[in-house]
C-alpha cells in the first residue's frame, strides 16, 4: 500500500481529519509474545503526543516490576518536572489498585477486576485519558470476573478522544466486533519450545 493512501474509499460522511483522528479501539490478541510490547509501544507514542495515559493491569503479581512500568514511570516524572510529554498513571491489580488500598485476608481476585473496571468506567465517563492500556483484560472476561455484556456497552458508548487498548489471549467475539483494530499475534518459534524460560529484558 503507498504511503498515505487507503485500499477503499470510505461513505461515512466524515471529512478526512475527522476520519482519521478518531478515537480507536485496540486489541492485541493470541498465542504468541509481544502483545502487552506492542502496547506499551502505543504507549510511548501517545506519550509525546502530550496525551494523558492510564495502564491498568490486571492479573499481574505484586512481586513483579516489569521493564516498561520502570520507563513509563521515569517518562512521567520527566513530564512533571518540564512538561515534556503526558502524565502516565500505572496501576497494577496484583499489588492493590492505588485508589483502593484496603486492610484485610487475602486478596479476592475476581472482586479486584470488577473494581479495576468499574475505576476505568468512571474514567471514560469522566473523559479522564486520551489513552487507555487494559493489559490482560481479555482474561477477567473470559473468567466471567467482569461482564461483557457491560464492557462492550461502555466502550461502544463512550465520549470524548479516548483511545483504548486491550490486550491478551481468547479476546471475546462481541469485543473484537466492536473494535477498529484488531491484531493477532502469532508464534512460530521461541526457546520456550526447548525448555527455556524467561529472560530480563526480553520477557520482562
């Protein structure tokens, strides 16, 4: 495809600028790596667009400290102290949402998906983010911890410029139909195949 150009001529009635800054719904779904870098990836791009972003987490463990939470966080003090770029909020399932830090047993997983998603409802409504990563979101819904059915409705409904992306094995039919981009990555080779594991810097 040449630079710029498009295979089909849209009839939507928009005019070209407003076709093409339109707020897009992004999934990064299966098998193979790659799918939560190639989000972040988005990440840093709307960063130096200056666009206010939110990584939400989910079903990740508390012990660990992955690589891009290390350098979004860096580029957000960055853009406190000289206001490069955008404010970048991370927050992290495993290690308590930091709205809601609460005493007590242990953690029940299910019941701190349903309050990450309700957080992030409140913020699309809101309009609070141009940008929205919902990394392993695709796996609260389809252990049925957070309803689909509302999922599609708020995203489908929702106002303002917000970009989101949504990452993950098994994306659910009525999310993938609502979404604009819709990515599969695919393996074809890796050494977990013969037995090695993960690598910093590579995996995390």
């Amino acid at each position: 495809m040449a630079q710029g150009q498009v295979p089909v001529t849209a009839d939507d009635g928009l005019t070209t600028r407003q076709r093409r800054n339109r707020p897009l719904l992004l999934i990064h779904g299966g098998a193979g790596k790659g799918k939560s870098t190639a989000a972040f990836g988005l990440t840093l791009r709307g960063w130096s667009q200056g666009w206010s972003i939110g990584v939400f987490q989910f079903v990740k463990s508390a012990k660990w400290r992955i690589g891009e939470q290390t350098a979004l966080e860096a580029l957000n003090r960055l853009h406190e102290q000289t206001g490069e770029g955008g404010p970048i909020e991370w927050h992290k399932m495993g290690s308590g949402w930091s709205w809601s830090r609460k005493a007590g047993s242990e953690e029940d997983h299910a019941e701190a998906a349903r309050e990450g998603w309700a957080e992030i409802r409140r913020r699309l409504e809101a309009e609070t983010h141009g940008l929205y990563v919902l990394d392993e979101f695709t796996y609260v819904l389809k252990w049925g911890w957070v309803d689909v059915e509302e999922v599609v409705s708020v995203l489908s409904s929702r106002t303002g410029h917000q970009h989101v992306v949504i990452t993950g094995r098994d994306p659910h039919p009525s999310l993938v139909e609502i979404a604009d981009v819709v990515t599969e990555m695919t393996k074809v080779k890796h050494p977990f195949d013969q037995g090695q594991k993960g690598q910093k810097g590579i995996e995390w």
